[in-house]
C-alpha cells in the first residue's frame, strides 16, 4: 500500500538523491497565461524564483508559524502557487485545503484562519454581508466573524483592483 511504499528506504533515497539534485535555477513550475495581455503561454518559473517571492511575501505580509491560511485556488493560478502555497511553505503555515470554493465561508468558519487571501469578489461578499447586518441592527463585526472565521488578523485581496470603499469598510 501507500504506507509500505513512503517506507521503503531504497525509494526514500532515490526521493533524497532527486531532492539534492535539484539546483536554484531550475525549472520548478510553468505557470500558463490566459493571453490577457497578449498570446497564452508558459511562465518558466524557478526554484529560486519561487522561493525569492514567498520569501519576500512572507516578510511582508509579516506570517510564520503561528497563523493558519486556506487554499482554494487551483495551483495552476499564479497567485496560488507563487504567493499562496510557497508562502505557505516558507512561513510553515498549517493550511485548510478547500476542495469546494462554494464552501470557503464553512471552512473558514469552521479552521479558523488568521490569513484569508483571496479575489476581490471574496470581500465584496463579505462587504455585503456585514452591510446587511448593519442596515437591520446587527453586528457587522459578528457577521465578519462568521463569514472569515474568529481569528482573521490579515485578509490581502489580489487579482484584481479591490473597490477603495470595500476596503475601507471592512478594514474599519
């Protein structure tokens, strides 16, 4: 079974000699454009590439050990695999991996992140919610809490331009 074969010390070797054969400017993925800004094609990115940028993603975003993060777009995605999964590595992030994006807020709800990342339509999501907790009385700081989780400290938004009024909002 699976167990036998990640115990088998003449495959665990041969996963060791690959490993430490592995050099910085080596290709680690090829991410594929969409042809936004011109033809599609595949983004050689490098091990050292990848590790530059989760490092620097990392020391900026000002996560370790302690946080907890979700994953719920495809490694396929820049964003993903660039920031997401090896900033997650560097840091040594415990990570929720969401199968069903339509389930984001249960899982959030449910693992407790204290770093959700996400597309701008994440938060304008969000920011709906807690309006309509505050037009009828409610408390907006529950239903972020609900939505989010109880422990969100750090919510950046990419992929595209995040409304400054979403934001502010929810910043606030």
């Amino acid at each position: 079974g699976e167990a036998s074969r990640a115990a088998d010390p003449a495959r665990a070797a041969a996963r060791r000699a690959r490993a430490a054969a592995v050099a910085a400017d080596d290709l680690a993925a090829l991410i594929y454009t969409s042809g936004a800004t011109g033809a599609p094609k595949g983004a050689m990115i490098t091990h050292r590439a990848l590790a530059a940028n989760a490092a620097s993603a990392a020391a900026v975003l000002g996560v370790g050990a302690e946080d907890r993060a979700l994953s719920f777009l495809p490694f396929s995605h820049a964003a993903e695999r660039m920031f997401g999964q090896g900033t997650r590595l560097v840091a040594g992030m415990a990570t929720a991996l969401v199968e069903d994006p339509a389930g984001l807020f249960a899982v959030c709800a449910d693992f407790a992140p204290t770093v959700v990342g996400g597309l701008p339509r994440i938060f304008e999501r969000v920011y709906e919610r807690t309006e309509v907790a505050r037009r009828t009385g409610g408390d907006p700081r529950a239903a972020l809490a609900e939505l989010l989780g109880p422990r969100v400290r750090l919510a950046p938004s990419g992929g595209a331009p995040l409304p400054s009024s979403v934001a502010e909002a929810l910043g606030a």
